[in-house]
C-alpha cells in the first residue's frame, strides 16, 4: 500500500503522488502481477463521443480552438 500524499505528514515530501495522480484522472486503474516478475499498471479513460461537450466546457476531441481577443 502507498502512503497517503494527502496526510499531514506528507503533504511537503516531493514525491510519492505518482498512483495517487493516475487513480484521480483516470476512469479505471489496476496493479497486476507481472507475467515475468514485478507489476503491470493496467489504466483506461473513458473519452466523451464526438461532437458532445466535455465536462469543462471545452468541447471535445474536435472542439474549434478558441481566439483570444
């Protein structure tokens, strides 16, 4: 198990947010044995279908970059 990044005590180390950081962006995350030794991380993400609007308010993969003024 990994240490907590989010505790008192760890909130100034400058590492440790690597799995924490992979499991807050994406959709699915999994630690599995490796078939030669060690581990494979196992991640997916759910993107949206094109055309519909991203949660931010971007748009999505086709979004129009926007100009600025």
């Amino acid at each position: 198990m990994c240490p907590d990044p989010l505790a008192e005590e760890n909130l100034l180390s400058t590492s440790g947010r690597g799995i924490f950081l992979m499991r807050a962006f994406m959709d699915e995350f999994d630690v599995v044995p490796g078939r030669t030794g060690g581990a494979e991380i196992v991640m997916s993400k759910k993107l949206p279908a094109s055309g519909s609007a991203s949660p931010n308010g971007q748009g999505g993969q086709n979004a129009t970059p926007q100009q600025e003024a």
